[in-house]
C-alpha cells in the first residue's frame, strides 16, 4: 500500500488498535498524532531529521547517575512545570519542580542547626509551619530543604571547597508545625550548559539563570508530599526562570533584620536577613 502524509498516520494509528492496556494505547496513539502534525508542518530535510536524532543522542549520552539532561530537558522546555501544576492540589500550597541536585540525602539536623558549613555567606533565619489544608498543625512532619551557596554551587558541585551535605537539611517539625533553621541567603545560579540542552539555550539566545531559592520537600502520613521551592523575592531572574518554576505564591521577602532579641533567639548576629515560609500540605484523600 502506499502511504500519503496523512494515511501514514492513519496506518499507525491502526498498528496500536491491539494495544490491550488503554493508556499505554491512549499515550503511543497521542505521541504519534502529535509528532506526524509537528512533521508536516516542519517538512525536516534528512539532514535535518539526522541532527534531531543526534541531539536526542547527546541528550542519552549526558545522561549517567548523578546526571539527567532528559529532565533537563523537560525542565528549559517548561514540560517539568506543565506535569507539576497538572498534578497540583489547590488545597496545599504550590509545588514545583524537584531539580536535579536532591541526589543525596539530607543529613538529619535539630530545628535551629545551621545547614551552611562554610560561614561565607549572608546570615539567614528560616522559619515555617507546616498545616494541613484545614489549618490544623502538623507536627512531627519531615522538611526537607536543600539550597546553593552564595556563589551560586550546590555541595555536589564542589566536593572540593564544600562538605558533603553543606546547604542541606532534614528538620522534623515540633509539636505546633514549627520549624526554623540557619543557613546563607542562597545565589542566583545556571543550570548545567556543558551539554546538548546547554547548546538548545545558546541557539536560542536564552540563558542559563535561575533565580535564588531554596529547596523543601515536605511530608507527613496522610498527606500528599509536597515538593516546591522558596524564592528570594529580590533575586535576578526572578521574572525569567530558565526552567519556567517559579511562581507567585512561592515568592518570600529575605528582609534584613537588626533584632537583636531575635539574632539572640537564633544564635546569629546582626544584621542577618530572615524569611517565613508556611507550608500547606493537601490531604491524601480529596475532602468533601
Ligand atoms: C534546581 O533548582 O536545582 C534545578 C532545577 C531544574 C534544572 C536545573 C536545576
Ligand atoms: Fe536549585
């Protein structure tokens, strides 16, 4: 049979109609209607349909353990925050994306402990409480919270001038939700370029920054894990992500603060800059 631009499609189409789970079906036939209309309309050379081969190619080959340059992908091509608010809850506060620097595990610390090692930075007071969508207060949940230094490098980055597990914590809220810790103000940074997603930027003028925020992942038994961020209100590149993650309601003035019962309070002097972020986890169940 001979096939046209468009009963090719159909023959494909036709090929999966054996499929025996249905989203497995509903996903290999949307792929395919999607990428035949993105064809057509670009009518690729074969050299060009080639180079696309080749960037997937790269993009795999980047790709090993500790490095993912398909989420990465997902991430400049604003894919990772189109899944997250599709699967946002309403009655918590936002998520957004997860990065890829939570590849070790935060070490345990006391509410109050630093998670900066280095004493380089801006002094910075972090507090919190962590509630349900009804307003009742959650002690006892996990926050866990990870961030760059002030130059803008995650411990991961720079096992050299940084100990493994500096910019990372995980807290245990007490009995009223609260949960509070010192750290720096965290840097502005760019995602890895050293790769092929580094050259999708370059060919397209965009560059690498994400604003300055600070990683928490938050659960609790009964609720849905929330994965977000909080970001520094004043930071660049707070109007243009590099991976399209920010938003609004996740966005916590860093004031400085000369309080001096407060610096005594949490073991810092003055001036240190202070930022509150509350946590609202939505329950596991969908209320009424
Ligand atoms: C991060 O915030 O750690 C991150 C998120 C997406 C891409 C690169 C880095
Ligand atoms: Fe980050």
């Amino acid at each position: 049979m001979d096939f046209d631009e468009h009963t090719t499609l159909e023959a494909v189409m036709d090929s999966f109609r054996n499929t025996p789970d249905p989203r497995t079906k509903q996903i290999l036939t949307t792929l395919a209607r999607h990428a035949h209309a993105a064809v057509r309309e670009l009518r690729p050379t074969h050299d060009e349909w080639e180079q696309a081969i080749g960037f997937l190619t790269a993009v795999g080959h980047k790709s090993d353990d500790t490095r993912q340059e398909f989420v990465l992908l997902s991430d400049v091509l604003g894919i990772s925050t189109l899944v997250e608010t599709i699967n946002g809850d309403a009655h918590g506060t936002e998520g957004t994306v997860l990065g890829p620097f939570h590849m070790v595990e935060s070490p345990e610390r006391e509410l109050g402990e630093s998670i900066d090692q280095l004493g380089t930075g801006t002094p910075c007071v972090v507090t919190g409480t962590v509630t349900g969508a009804d307003g009742v207060v959650l002690g006892g949940a996990t926050v866990d919270i990870w961030q760059c230094d002030e130059n803008g490098f995650y411990d991961v980055q720079r096992p050299e001038t940084q100990p493994r597990g500096n910019g990372r914590g995980l807290f245990r809220t007490d009995e009223n939700g609260r949960f509070w810790f010192r750290t720096v103000v965290p840097s502005h940074y760019p995602i890895p370029t050293d790769g092929p997603v580094g050259e999708l930027l370059a060919a397209s003028r965009r560059h690498p920054y994400r604003p300055a925020h600070i990683h928490v992942i938050a659960e609790t038994p009964g609720y849905k894990t929330l994965t977000t961020h909080m970001f520094v209100a004043d930071s660049p590149y707070i109007d243009s992500d590099a991976v399209f993650a920010v938003k609004e309601s996740l966005v916590v003035d860093f004031p400085e603060s000369r309080d001096q019962a407060e610096a005594d309070d949490y073991g810092v002097e003055i001036p240190f800059r202070r930022a509150h972020f509350d946590i609202r986890l939505a329950p596991e169940e969908a209320p009424e």
